[in-house]
C-alpha cells in the first residue's frame, strides 16, 4: 500500500523531470512486514505512463544503497545520498574496449571511452547530473561533499576489469568470439 504522507516530490532534475519518492508499506500479516516500510526513488516519463526505476530502499539495506552507483535516465544520471551531502562527484575512468571479431558478423574497432568527474547537485537526498557530451563508461568512485565543501566520505564501485589494459598508442588487442550458440530457454 502507498503511503501518501511519506510519498513525495524529492526534486526536479536539470531537465525539468520531478524525481519522486514513492513509500510502501507491506499488507499486515506478511513475511514483508518485518522489513518495514520500502522507498522506491522513481522518474516518470514525459506524460506519466511509466516511471524510471532509480532504486528501492528496504530499512535493513539502507547503507548498502548509497554505495550503488547512478542511474542513467535519459542523459541526466540520478543517484540517492544520504543527508548532509550537498554535491556529489563522480568519477568515469578511462576504459579500453578492444577489437571484438564474432564469427559471420562484423568486427567491431577497438577504442577508448574517455573518463570524466561529474559533480552533481544534490536536492532532496537526490543527487543529479547532465550526462557529459562525450560516452562515458561505468563510474568506479563518488565523493560525497558538505555544502561548506569538505569531504564527508569516498565510496568506490565495483567495477569489473577486462582482461586487458588500455593499449599502448597505436596497439590493438582482438577478442574473438567463438563457438556454437546456446538456445535460451525459460
């Protein structure tokens, strides 16, 4: 059930998108009921049909969300803090992606994904950046900062390393990809 005196408008993103708060509360006499109340952070899409799911906040897991990293919604990303946190700044490293060649298909050019640090507005625990102009890849690290600018806390991401570095200038790397297909099944 939706808790209307909890549910609210949590801020409006660079883009004019409300981002929104939605509290449930499980039905008495469930095994939900233990975990208490759930948050979910939503974005709903031009015209209200659908929402973007930011992220779900159960009481026991509360710390655990404010080390996930943003969400992408459309080309803002949108991130829960925790209070006191005035900007945020995220950090995209520089990624290599190599020359990935599949069987029957096209090859696929090895480049590199430039980094960037974004640093986000933060309004109502909600923190919020346009997505730079240039792709970015996954961000492995937020710093969280106090409105007088200090640094309240670093929270680092997990990132998955390829098996491979970023080449040496003017050097390429192949992954090939081979074998037979495997049918998905449910």
């Amino acid at each position: 059930m939706v808790v209307p005196g909890l549910t609210r408008l949590a801020r409006t993103l660079p883009d004019g998108r409300p981002v929104f708060f939605v509290v449930y509360r499980p039905l008495p006499d469930t095994l939900d009921t233990q975990l208490g109340d759930v948050l979910q952070v939503l974005v709903p899409s031009p015209g209200g049909r659908s929402a973007a799911f930011v992220t779900g906040v159960i009481p026991p897991l509360l710390t655990d969300v404010y080390r996930q990293p943003p969400m992408t919604i459309a080309d803002v990303y949108v991130g829960l803090v925790p209070n006191g946190v005035a900007r945020v700044t995220w950090i995209f490293p520089r990624e290599a992606v190599p020359r990935i060649k599949v069987p029957g298909e096209p090859v696929f050019r090895a480049h590199v994904i430039s980094g960037a640090e974004i640093t986000a507005s933060v309004d109502g625990d909600i923190a919020a950046a346009k997505a730079p102009a240039h792709p970015v890849a996954f961000p492995s690290a937020a710093t969280w900062l106090a409105a007088d600018g200090h640094v309240i806390k670093t929270v680092k991401y997990y990132v998955p390393s390829p098996p491979h570095g970023i080449p040496k200038s003017g050097g390429t790397e192949t992954l090939t990809a081979s074998g037979a297909p495997v049918p998905a099944s449910c």
